[in-house]
C-alpha cells in the first residue's frame, strides 16, 4: 500500500476510537 493510504487509514481509525470514547463519556 502508498503511504498515503496507511496515514489515511491510521487517521480514520484514531478518528473512530476518539468519537466511540467520546460517546461512552456523554453516556456516563
């Protein structure tokens, strides 16, 4: 894979765990 693909890829699942985090504070 490009370079470009992995940082793309890597940026979407940090994106993700931050949002899904995010979520499990507004519910506490």
């Amino acid at each position: 894979m490009d370079k470009i693909t992995v940082i793309f890829s890597s940026c979407n699942v940090i994106l993700f765990a931050f949002r899904y985090s995010l979520s499990n504070l507004a519910l506490m």
